[in-house]
C-alpha cells in the first residue's frame, strides 16, 4: 500500500464484508429453526399439555416428545412377531399398556403417516400400525378393540392423535 492508513482501510473494508452474513442474522425478520416434518413443537407441546406428567405418549418420536413436551413417552412398537414378515405390533402395544403402564395419547406423524402405502402399510402385515392406520382412515373409524379411540379435529391426514378421552376439551379447545 502506497501509505499505513490505508492498510487499515482495506482491513476494515474486508473484517465488514466477512461478517455480513452474521450481521444478517439480527436483523429482522427473525426465523426460528424448524425441522417440519416430523417435528413441530407446538403441536408437541400442545399435546403435552392435555397430559400429566405421569402419564403415558406412544409415538414415532418419542426423544421430541421428551423434550418439547416434557411428558413420558415410548416409541411406538414394531417388533416381528413369530412370523417374521408380520410385525405384532397390537400385542406389543397391549403389553405395555395392560401390564406396564397405561398408554393415554398415541401421536404418530409424519414420519409414519406420510409412509410409503405399499411397502409400509399394505405389505407390513395385518397386525400392523400401518393396517391400522388405513383401517382408521378408510373407515373414518379406531379399529373396536383399540382402546384410545377419540381423535381431535384438524390433525389428519398429517398427523393422527387419539386419546383415552376427550382431553382436549380440558385445554379449552
């Protein structure tokens, strides 16, 4: 550089440039990070307040459960039963819910309403959340031995939530 000053100059010019894009970031408009689908920690959230905390979630994504909702949850169950082309799954759920603890809420979403029909639900086996959840959709009806069987408006075809009662109604909604 002919002089010292403007050395300073184009070091100034430059540390500017290069933080641009952090400068971006404060300014409006803000944008919060969001991982759709699967998660959506307002519905999450929502459904976590129509339980008690000692209370029970079955759901494909139990850890956001946990941690936007901060409720108990288990992972929906999908275990071969003895035929190993067809998942048990109702047996598997009815063995948490009858002799562990009592499942109040099941939340599935995206991650498995938004499955491939075929592969995933037809092809999966008759015991199958996949059967389940075609036999609940095509009936507009929970299969009778089900034991969560209401379903609050608005949530299908994205996601499906069913409870032991109307807790919805506690929220006000």
């Amino acid at each position: 550089m002919p002089f010292p000053q403007l050395r300073y100059v184009a070091v100034a010019i430059f540390s500017v440039a290069a933080c641009f894009s952090m400068i971006f970031v404060f300014l409006p408009p803000k944008t919060r990070p969001l991982a759709y689908p699967p998660y959506y920690p307002p519905a999450i959230q929502d459904i976590a307040g129509w339980l008690k905390e000692s209370e029970l979630v079955m759901t494909d994504i139990p850890w956001a459960m946990a941690w936007y909702g901060k409720r108990q949850a288990v992972w929906l169950t999908l275990k071969a039963g003895p035929d190993k082309n067809d998942p048990n799954t109702h047996e598997d759920f009815f063995a948490i819910n009858d002799c562990q603890k009592p499942i109040n809420v099941l939340y599935l979403t995206p991650q498995t309403m938004d499955s491939r029909f075929v592969t995933q639900w037809v092809r999966a086996g008759e015991r199958s959340w996949g059967s389940f959840i075609v036999e609940s959709i095509v009936k507009r009806n929970v299969p009778d031995y089900f034991p969560l069987s209401l379903a609050p408006k608005g949530w299908m075809p994205e996601q499906l939530v069913l409870a032991d009662w109307e807790r919805w109604r506690k929220a006000g909604e």
